[in-house]
C-alpha cells in the first residue's frame, strides 16, 4: 500500500496535467479519453519507472556553481561538511538545510518524489540510499526490478564527471600550502543555495510573520506587546537568472530568483571621548582647547586693577575652581573605562600615583590613602599656568614676573573651604 504522501504526490500531479489537456470545448468523449490516460500515465506502476529514467536529467548539489555564473559547467558537488561547536556560521553547523537541484526543467517533478517525507521523516531518497525495506515495500510492483529503479534514481547524485571538474567563470583562489612559490590549492569558491535561501526564509519570518505584524499594529495604537518588535534593516536584494531562474536551479526558481544580502560593514565605532593617558594624564588627555572660555575670563580680570580688589580675588578663585571641575569631569570620562586599563603594556610608563588616581582597579589605594589628591592639584597647577601662559602669548599680551607668579602661588592662597572643595574634586 502506497504512503499517502506518494498517493497525493501523483493525485497533484494528475490534477496539474489534467488542466492542461481539458478544455470546455472539447467533446465528453474526448474527455474521457483524456481522463483515462491520466490514471494510466500517473499510475504508480506507469509514473515510477518513467521518473527513474529521468533522474539522470537532473544534478543533485549542494553548492550550485551556477549561483556564481550562469554559464559554469562544474562538478556537482555535494558538502559533507561535519557539525563542529566552533562558533562559526558554515554550511555544516546549520541544521536542516536541503540540497538543491539544476537540470532540465521537465524533470524537476522527479526531484520532488525524491524529496517527498515518509511518516518516519526520512525523505525518498534517503530510503532509497539506505534499501530501506519500507521503500522497497513502495516499490514492490511485479514488473520492475528495485534495484535497477535504484541504480537509475541515484543518477541524480552523478554528473558523469569522472573527474572533479571546476570552471574559470566561478572564483578561485589560490591558497598557499608550503613555503615553496608553487605549492598551493587553486580553490573554486562555492555558494550554499540551501543557506542561501534558509536565511531568506527566517528574514521573511521576522519581516512578515503573524507576530510581527500584530506589533507592528500594536506599535501604531501605541499598545504594549509582550513580545515586542524586530526589524532587519539595509538589506539588499539580488537576482540570480534573470527572467529564467529555473535555469539556475529549483530552489533559486521557487524563491522567484531572488535571495537577500545582509550589511556586511566595519562596525561604526563611537570616537573615544577622552583620550587615555600612556605617561601623562595633565599633558596628554587635557586639551588646552577646551579651557578657552576659562582661560579668556581669566585674562580679563587680569587686565584688570586687581591688586587690591577683593572681589577680582575671588572672581579668579572661581575661574580656577571651574577648571578643576572641568578636570574632574574628564577624570571620571577616564575612570568609567574598563577596570584595569592602566596594566597593559601601553601604559607602563604612567606613574604609578596617577594610575592609583585613574583607573578604578585601584580604588582601594585611593580610599586608603589619598596622597594623591595632592600630587594632582600641584600638576594641575602647573598644567593650567603652563596652558594660560601659552594663551597669553597668542593674544600677546606681556605681563611681568610679579603677576605670574603671584598667580603661580595661587593654590596656596585658597581658603580652607576652596581648598577642601578641590581636593573633592579631585578625590
């Protein structure tokens, strides 16, 4: 008794023939006649051994050269690629995925009886690869012979090659293998259509599945869904054949010859904020730049008569402190790297008090002791006087040595409670 994925198999194919052959026209005789052939032509005993003699038509493949170039007359050749927890995308790592077929059209129908799932999930020609007894069971008509119905079936799988057999349309590579100049691989660089169209397929799910557009609906009535909302963006579509896809292959003429690319881009890094420093923390991640505001306040109030004014004092204490605090926002952009930073090779020359003052590996140590805070107030110092100096002669302006170093000695002018907010800053 035949499987019932066999029976409607040629049921299908009876119905598909029939359309054809029939039309209102013709007489109920005619018809009949017509009717009558069907069940001859598309009885298992007639329809078997005609398909078994046509697979031969047909090149089983997993990797179609024809993907590449239309033209390629290659090898038809089959992966065997084993399953390896390597992490990597390859043709052998995915699960399920089909061989393809490229042939002579008119034949495809045998492809797809060989392809058809039994009730134990195993496909025809898995059976017949296997001379299972229940395909041998299917098979059991009296007036043919299983094993030459074998034979001519698993021609599919052959191309009459007697020789593995590449094409210059396709792309090669030539892959060392030694030393030596000549010794390498020309390799031909294959497409799984199976991958191919299996990435198609889980794309089209994600875009176009019930689920997706109920979100998409729930999106626009501004509703919570649970599962929420996936979409792939940048995708690019590409053809292959033309307005012939089935010259390519089947699984390229049931996807209409279209497949999708996804982005395949340098990843767009957001630019580091804050440079880390390799010696220095004050010459290498401060950029004098970003103080102009400040330091041009600051060369106003000392254009003016401040010696004796009280309030210019303090308005240039404030300029001062809102420098540290300018700081201290950069310090923390460079404490909110990665943990450690400071131990690698590339920092090696960073003295060891700023990198207890930098990175927070070493957070203990600064809560322990905090002799730091004071090494970094005098560089500071000394990197802010440095900088001002440098922006006094761009706006050349000449001050004499009792103004600046009035100015260096600064920090050691400060109150107690400027000093206390300092050193917070800089805790």
């Amino acid at each position: 008794m035949l499987e019932p994925v066999i029976k409607d198999f040629l049921s299908d194919r009876k119905e598909v023939w029939l359309k054809k052959q029939l039309n209102p026209n013709q007489a109920e005789s005619e018809q009949t006649e017509i009717y009558a052939e069907a069940e001859v032509i598309f009885s298992f005993a007639e329809w078997l051994p005609n398909a078994s003699k046509r697979a031969k038509q047909l090149n089983l493949v997993s990797h179609p050269a024809k993907f590449t170039h239309p033209g390629a007359k290659t090898s038809s050749v089959i992966a065997q690629a084993p399953q390896e927890n390597d992490g990597f995308l390859r043709f052998g790592n995915v699960k399920d995925i089909g061989d393809d077929v490229f042939g002579n059209a008119a034949a495809i129908d045998v492809y797809k009886f060989l392809s058809l799932k039994l009730l134990d999930g195993k496909s025809v020609l898995q059976h017949i690869e296997h001379e299972s007894e229940l395909i041998q069971k299917q098979f059991s008509i009296p007036s043919l012979n299983f094993e030459s119905l074998r034979e001519q079936f698993l021609l599919i799988k052959q191309d009459g090659n007697p020789e593995p057999l590449t094409s210059g349309q396709i792309k090669q590579v030539y892959f060392p293998v030694a030393d030596e100049e000549s010794d390498y691989h020309l390799l031909s660089i294959l497409n799984s259509s199976g991958m191919m169209f299996a990435l198609k397929d889980r794309i089209n799910q994600v875009r176009f599945s019930d689920e997706t557009k109920q979100a998409r609906e729930d999106r626009k009535n501004k509703v919570y869904n649970a599962k929420g909302l996936y979409e792939i963006y940048d995708l690019t579509a590409i053809g292959f054949g033309g307005t012939q896809p089935q010259n390519i292959s089947v699984l390229n003429s049931s996807n209409g010859g279209v497949a999708f690319l996804l982005k395949s881009m340098p990843p767009e890094l957001d630019a580091r904020k804050v440079r880390l420093p390799k010696n220095d923390f004050f010459k290498q991640t401060l950029w004098v730049k970003d103080y102009g505001r400040v330091l041009s306040h600051l060369n106003y109030l000392l254009n003016e008569n401040w010696r004796n004014d009280m309030d210019i004092r303090q308005k240039r204490d404030q300029i001062f402190q809102e420098a540290v605090y300018q700081a201290a926002e950069t310090l923390w952009q460079v404490r909110a790297h990665e943990s450690g930073w400071s131990n690698f090779d590339t920092y090696s020359s960073l003295p060891a008090w700023q990198k207890i003052w930098l990175d927070n590996a070493r957070q203990e140590e600064r809560e322990t002791d905090d002799i730091y805070i004071d090494q970094a107030i005098a560089e500071f110092a000394k990197w802010f006087i440095k900088a001002f100096e440098d922006h006094l002669k761009k706006s050349a302006i000449v001050f004499n040595d009792v103004d600046i170093q009035h100015f260096i000695n600064v920090t050691d002018l400060f109150d107690d409670h400027t000093s206390l907010q300092i050193k917070e800053a800089f805790r």
